[in-house]
C-alpha cells in the first residue's frame, strides 16, 4: 500500500512539474549567413538583443546576429589576405 502511495505521489509530483515549464515559445534559429542576407531582420534583432541584453544577450540569435553585423562591417575573417608564397 505504501508503494503505491509514494509511486502515485511521484507521478503527480513529476507530472506538476512537467505542466509548469515556463520556456517562452522560441522563434527559430537563424544561420549567421542568414542573417547576413537579411538585413532588416539583423537590425531587427540586434535592437532586441540591445534592449533586453540580461535575456536575450545569449541566445543562438543574438549570438549569430552579432557575429553577422561584425563580419559586415569588418570584413569576415575567413576572407583575409593571405600572403603570397615566396618564389626564388
């Protein structure tokens, strides 16, 4: 009788807690490329991501947001000058 009480105190506890997850629904990710495409949507986000930075500063959007504006702006990194090999 015992287990059966704390096996069904078990299940409501766990299904409780299932029912109060409190995750916002998540809009979908985008690729840094992505955002390098579509500008009004960088700005976009980038401006959340600036309003509210204790939220949002460390989500996968803001994160390749923030990496798209720099790449535009500075050049990517992947892109750079590479030297040209010495000829005798």
């Amino acid at each position: 009788m015992k287990k059966n009480v704390l096996i069904f105190a078990t299940l409501g506890t766990l299904s409780f807690l299932v029912g109060c997850n409190d995750e916002k629904i998540s809009e979908p990710t985008q690729t840094v490329d992505w955002y390098k495409s579509h500008h009004a949507e960088l700005k976009d986000v980038l401006a959340k991501c600036k309003n509210n930075p204790g939220e949002l500063a460390a989500t996968p959007n803001c994160v390749n947001a923030k990496l798209a504006d720099k790449q535009l702006s500075m050049g990517d990194s992947n892109k750079a000058i590479k030297p040209k090999p010495l000829t005798f």
